[in-house]
C-alpha cells in the first residue's frame, strides 16, 4: 500500500515544485476557495502521502495543474483482473 502513497505523494510535489509552490503558499491558496488547512497540516498529509482524493483535487485545481502525467507501472504492480478494453476518451 505504500508504493502507491508515495506514488500520490510524489505527483502532488512534482507538481507544486514545478510551479514553485510552497505548503505555506497552497495554504493560502485553499483558504481563497473555502478550505482551511495550515502549513503544518498539509505536511504532515504530504509526507505521509496519505490523503483523500478530494484532497488531492483540491490542491491540483488551486495550483492550476489541469493535466497530470502518470507514468505507467512495473507489470508486477499492473491490475490483472481488468480485461483489455478499448475506452473511448474525451479529448
């Protein structure tokens, strides 16, 4: 299980290091749009890599972050029990 918390952790770094986005300043961020987290409070939640999807959400739509690349897993870490299934994706 913590293969995939550092996997989360690692892509919301990435991605606040790119836009050279501090924890204090994505604290500022998400009280503009309503939601109250400290410094201290999203460091632990980054550094553990433990947190929720909306979370996650959050931080991505208020760093600007539309498009997020995930880079494709060892075989071992695949999921077998999903057929092949051709998926028609919006563009």
């Amino acid at each position: 299980m913590s293969d995939w918390n550092d996997k989360v952790k690692r892509l919301l770094k990435s991605e606040l290091v790119r836009r050279g986005i501090s924890n204090s300043d994505l604290a500022n961020m998400l009280e503009q749009i309503g939601i109250e987290e400290t410094k201290s409070s999203i460091d632990s939640k980054i550094s553990r890599g433990t947190f929720s999807a909306s979370f996650f959400l959050q931080c991505l739509t208020v760093i600007g972050c539309e498009k997020i690349e995930i880079e494709e897993y060892e075989n071992q870490l695949s999921i077998a029990a999903e057929p092949q299934v051709d998926y028609n994706l919006k563009k």
